[in-house]
C-alpha cells in the first residue's frame, strides 16, 4: 500500500477540508450572523465537535488501514461483518463532487472574465451570473470538463504522484495567494473595521439558526462524513501521532477561514457594501468591488478566483479518492478502471446538475420540488454526510472495544484526554449532529 507522509497526510487533508467553503461560505455566513460572535461559537464547535470526529474518522483508518467498508469491519467487535454498509458514504463524496465540479465551473469562467472585464453594478453582475447557469449550457458543459478532466487527470496519478504530489504544490500557492491578499488588505483603511467585526462580539445576533449554522460550518469544512478523511488516513503509518495530525489539519483548515474573512470583509467595507452579501458575494459583490479598483482590481479578482479554484481542485480530488479505494480493493480491479467507473459517475451527474439550473431542461430536471442541483446538495449535506457522522460515534462509542481505542490515544496523549474525548463522541458530539439532521430536514425549527 502507498502511504501518505505526515507533512503529505496534513497537505492533502488540510486540501480537503479547505475549499469553498472556508473562502466562500465562512464569510458570509459569518456576515449574516453579525462577525465576532458567530465567530467564537464556530471555533468552539470546531474544537469540541469538528475536531472530535474527524478525530474518529482518523482512529478508523489509521487501525482499520482499508477503505472505508473493511476499515470499520476490522475495527468493530467481532469483526461484524455488517459494518460494511457503512461504506455507503463513499458515495456521498461522488454525489458532492457532481455539483461541485459546476460550480469550479463557474469559478474558473469568473478567472477569464476578470482577464477581460467586471461588471460594474450589481444588478449587470446579478443578470451576468443568471445568464451564465440558466442561459449558457455550451460554456458550462466546457469548464466542467476542464474541471472533471483535472481531477480525474491527477488521481491517476495514485497517492504520491497525484494527490500528495498537488497538494504539495497547490496548498502553498494557495497559502501565498492568500497571504498577498491579506497583505493587500492590510493597507486598506477598512482592515481595521473588518478586525473590529470579527473579533468584537455582538451576542444579541446569536440565536438558534446562528448556533445551527456555526455548527454546520464546522462539521461540513473537515469534510467529515464523505469518508476522506478516514481513507486518507489509512495510509498512514500506525506510528504516525494521530492527535497531533488531526489538530494540525483543523488550524490550517480554520487559519484559512479567518483570513479570508479578514479579506473578504476589508474589501467589502472599504467599497461601503453591506457585510451581509449572502450566497452572491463570491459572485456578485466582489465582482463589483474589483471593478470599480481598475487594472488593480483586475489583478485581485484573477488572484481571488484563481485561489478559489486551487482550494477547490484539492477538495475535489479528496472526494473522488474514497469510491476509488473502495472499488480497488472490494472488486479487486486496477485503478485506472476504478477512476473510470467514478469519475464518469460523478462527470454525467454533474452534467445533469448543470442542465437542470437551466431554463431549456430545469422543468424536466425538478424531482420532489427541487432542481437535481439542489436535490444532490440537500441529500448530501442534509442528510448523508449528517448520518454518516452519527453512524461513526455509535461505532466507535459502542461497537469498538474501548481498550483497544484507549490503547490508540495513550500513545500520544494522556489518559484524561482519552476520556474526554471518548464522552463527547459517545454521548455529546451524536446528540448535536441529530439536533442538526432534525433541523435540516425541518423536524425542528
């Protein structure tokens, strides 16, 4: 088996975690929720529930050293051979990465046109990305080819040629993009303004949907229960400190969203814009902004959407990487084969995701009142991914001999924190994940 290095596991885990959901979401979610205070109940749901099971995803691959079905039958009691349904959520990451493609897609339409020209209202911005997903099927279909082809391209590679070797390269480039933006940011007089609104609280704007939303945040940026992390990790060594990789993977994760944030909100208030821009900030909002600062802007905004799409390619190859193994090693087949079976899964479902937000086939497209867009997003953040990580703390709280974890844990921290960790996973972390299933599926308001 090729195994992952320790600097090679945190690059490609930490490339999995971060993606648009730390530069897109996290920032406007974090508007909409009033700064500074949305902010401390996020960080503390990434440390008590984010970190805990992915953590737990860890423990699985690292012992189990299979893909994910065999890992969690090597690990249960007895070996229960039932466990092996639990591979299902490799599937979830295929699902994912069909709408995820198309929306790199957009992306990576958004680096061309910042080559070219940005819209200068907001309402032009707003007609320019409503004709690009309803109206240009043609232009669509292309980059979500280029998008596909990338991420089937660079697990071909395998472990070490392919995703270990593009994350090596991207991250960093990422991490410089990023660092020149906040250097850019630091100049602007509205940094101090974009301090001021993430870090001073204003607790009156905390409420049941910011607690939900934190929440939510901090277990979908680990890209938990889509079977990455525990894939990535069984090709780690068994000697490899676990904690200590986990938690280095969760600050880079959330260093990222802060300094997005940061940014993102310096860019905002120094244009005057509201902090709370919703879903269009990426693609509306900024746009604007960037245009009105002339070649300048143009050489952000091509920086902007170009660390988008890093960040984006190193989720997207985590996604795909579970069902391969998956298919490796239950029907014994070559990788190649593996990646073709996925990657054209993914590719023809993203297809149909594209068409379906479209004016000519998004009637023929709605199932259930939803477009197959929207469908593949709620089926896999509302419900999959949430079960998947239920699923996870019952094993491991109930059908894992405790010694056996206890003897994974004392290796390299002390039996208190061993403790701790096994009554949130056993008792607290589940509670708050089903608190958040119910909520997503409307059961509770």
């Amino acid at each position: 088996m090729t195994r992952f290095t320790r600097i090679g596991f945190i690059l490609a885990a930490a490339g999995s975690a971060v993606g648009l959901g730390n530069i897109w979401k996290f920032p406007y979610v974090t508007g909409e929720y009033g700064g500074g205070a949305f902010v401390i109940v996020y960080l503390l749901a990434i440390l008590f529930i984010g970190l805990t099971v992915f953590i737990a995803e860890t423990v699985i691959g690292q012992n189990g050293q299979a893909d994910v079905s065999t890992s969690f039958v090597n690990l249960s009691k007895s070996k229960n051979k039932n466990w092996k349904f639990a591979g299902f959520m490799v599937f979830t990451g295929l699902i994912i990465l069909s709408f995820y493609s198309v929306v790199l897609g957009w992306i990576l339409n958004y680096v061309f046109t910042s080559f070219v020209s940005l819209p200068t209202e907001a309402k032009v911005a707003g007609a320019n990305f409503e004709k690009l997903i309803s109206n240009d099927i043609g232009s669509l279909i292309l980059y979500h080819t280029l998008i596909a082809g990338s991420v089937i391209y660079i697990v071909l590679k395998g472990i070490k040629e392919g995703i270990e070797k593009i994350n090596l390269i991207l991250m960093p480039l990422l991490g410089l993009i990023l660092f020149g933006l906040l250097l850019y940011a630091l100049t602007l007089d509205s940094f101090s303004q974009a301090i001021s609104f993430m870090f001073s609280p204003d607790w009156s704007k905390i409420n049941g949907d910011a607690l939900l939303a934190a929440l939510g945040q901090a277990f979908f940026t680990l890209s938990l229960g889509v079977g990455t992390i525990l894939t990535y990790s069984a090709s780690l060594s068994k000697k490899t400190n676990f904690i200590k990789t986990s938690i280095s993977v969760a600050v880079v994760d959330t260093s990222i969203a802060i300094i997005a944030g940061l940014i993102i909100f310096s860019f905002l208030f120094e244009a005057g814009a509201p902090s709370a821009a919703g879903p269009g900030l990426v693609f509306i909002s900024l746009p604007v902004i960037f245009s009105g600062w002339g070649l300048l802007g143009q050489v952000i905004a091509v920086s902007f959407f170009v660390a988008l799409i890093f960040a984006g390619i190193t989720s997207a190859v985590s996604m795909i990487e579970p069902s391969l193994r998956f298919f490796i090693e239950r029907f014994n087949i070559t990788r190649s084969k593996a990646t073709l079976i996925s990657g054209s899964t993914f590719y023809l479902l993203g297809i149909v995701a594209l068409l379906s937000m479209s004016k000519s086939y998004g009637a023929e497209l709605t199932f259930f009142g939803k477009n197959a867009f929207d469908l593949m997003d709620f089926m896999t953040s509302s419900i999959m991914m949430p079960l998947a990580a239920i699923l996870t703390c019952i094993f491991l709280g109930y059908f894992v001999e405790k010694q056996k974890l206890q003897d994974a844990f004392t290796q390299h921290v002390p039996l208190a924190v061993f403790n701790f960790w096994y009554f949130l996973i056993k008792f607290i972390v589940p509670i708050a994940i089903i608190i958040l299933l119910l909520n997503k599926l409307g059961v509770i308001q």
